[in-house]
C-alpha cells in the first residue's frame, strides 16, 4: 500500500519537473517559469540575479495547484 502510494508520489513529481518549465516570447520579453515561489520578494531577487533586467513574482495557474515563480525578462 506505502509501495504504491510512493510511486504515485513519483511519477507525479516526473510529470511536475517536465511540465515545469513554460516559456513564451511577446514584444522582445521572455517569461519562464519554474515550480515553487515561497514569495514575490524571493522570486524577484532569484530571476534578478539569474537574467538581465529580469523580474519576478510568483503566480498560480488556472487549474494547477502549486504556486510557481514566474520571470519576465529581455530575450
């Protein structure tokens, strides 16, 4: 039963690191998002540092319920 449980534990968590990254070009900005956001403030300084005049905030889509960090920046 535990057996059981975790492997749909892990095949869940497989599907949430593939499906994890969300990339789109409008007007010369790229947004990439990445599971996992415990703040706006941690999400900004994280896609500041990682991409030039990069932003964050953390967002939610619709019908997904883990919180997820959004970048916004130049391509």
């Amino acid at each position: 039963m535990l057996l059981m449980k975790m492997e749909k534990i892990s095949i869940f968590l497989l599907i949430l690191l593939v499906f994890s990254v969300e990339m789109k070009v409008e007007a010369e900005r790229c947004r990439l998002a990445s599971v996992g956001c415990s703040s706006d403030a941690v999400c900004n300084q994280y896609c500041w540092s990682k991409y030039p005049n990069g932003h964050g905030e953390c967002y939610r889509p619709a019908g997904f319920p883990i919180v997820q960090c959004a970048c916004t920046y130049d391509c």
